[in-house]
C-alpha cells in the first residue's frame, strides 16, 4: 500500500489518482502580461509599417499618384476627434482600473462600461467616416493608405470593445476581487490602441506631398 499525498485522491473504486494542482494567479498573470506586451509589440511593428508606406508614398509621390488630379482628401479634423474620443475612452477605463486596486470594485464596472460606450461612439465615428467618404482605394496612393489605416483603427476599436465587455461583465460579477492584473493586461492594450489612434491622426494630417510633379 502507498501512502497519500496531500493533494492526491482517492474514488469510490479505490484506484490511487493523483488530483491535478492549479498554478499560482500570479505565475498565470505573468504568462498573460508577457503575451499580451509581445501581442502590443507584434502590433506595434504593424501599424508603424503602415505609416511609413503612407509617408513613403507621399514622399515619393511617383507620377503624380499620390493625389491624382480631381483628388480629394479626408477631414484632418475629424480624424483628431476619433483619435481624442479613443483617448478618452481609455481615460476612462484607467479611472476605473486605478479605483479597483483600491478596492472600489463599483468604480471599475462604471469605469468600463463607460470604456466600453466610447469604444462603441469612436467605432461609430469611423466607420461613418469611412462610409460618407468619397474615395476609393484605387482613387490614388493617399485614397488606398487612407483606407488601410482607418480601416486597422476599426479593427483595433472592435477588438477593444470585445474585450472590454468582457472585463465589465466580470467585474459585475465580482470576479476581480483581490486579483487585478486581468484588468492591468487589458489596460495595456487599451493604452496601445489609445496611442495608434493619436499616430494615426498625425500620421494622416500630412496630406500634401512635397514632391510636387509638374
């Protein structure tokens, strides 16, 4: 006969089985965190290359396409308003993750819902851009690198939003009390998305080329 361990268990029949142990929240937190900072920086690297092709192209404005003849471009300051709004959401949800590492758990479910509801009027506001707009990507390099990085800025949106549900319907269950880094990972990738989308309003606040062909 073997002696029993703790965490071992015994069924009705007699056979000896060994109980499976669960990992420490913190040793899953830190997997998770690392996962998620090698996802921003994967992502990272994505949208920088499209803002280089958008300056590159309007640089060197090859034939004159960058802006054909007849081209338009899209509202500067509109693009700054769905950049500010996707600031303002992630304002929100730090207000909220700050308040539940101090213990005000109803602070982090209004945080996030309000998080959530800015992501949805942001994710709105762009796809009306998008929608409304008179360009097409083969209306010239500015039209197809236009549509590229608002349309990643919609994506990134929607992403955001799904998973910002998900931390408001778990706070509202409780879930997060005492363990917070869930909500830390998830405000790492808000703060990213926050940041794309002040790039992508500067990035796309360059409409002239300087490479004017005669």
């Amino acid at each position: 006969m073997t002696a029993l361990t703790h965490g071992d268990a015994v069924p009705a029949g007699g056979e000896h089985v060994s109980a499976g142990h669960h990992e420490h929240p913190d040793v899953v937190g830190g997997r998770q965190r690392l996962g998620v900072i090698l996802l921003i920086l994967a992502d990272v690297a994505f949208v920088l290359s499209l803002v280089f092709t958008y300056l590159y192209l309007r640089q060197l404005n090859t034939e004159g396409g960058w802006i054909p003849k007849d081209g338009g471009t899209e509202s500067i300051g509109f693009g700054w308003v769905i950049a500010l709004v996707m600031v303002a959401g992630w304002a929100a949800y730090r207000w909220g993750e700050t308040a539940a590492r101090a213990g005000q758990q109803s602070r982090l479910v209004l945080g996030s819902a309000l998080a959530v509801l800015i992501a949805a009027v942001d994710l709105a506001l762009q796809l009306y851009q998008m929608a409304v707009s008179t360009l097409r990507a083969a209306d010239g390099a500015y039209a197809s690198s236009f549509m590229a990085l608002a349309g990643y800025h919609a994506f990134h949106v929607l992403l955001t939003l799904f998973i910002g549900v998900g931390v408001w319907n778990r706070a509202r269950l409780g879930k997060y009390t005492g363990n917070h880094w869930q909500v830390r990972i998830v405000g790492y990738w808000w703060a990213w998305v926050a940041v794309s989308a002040v790039i992508t309003a500067a990035t796309l606040s360059f409409t002239t080329s300087p490479h004017v062909v005669p």
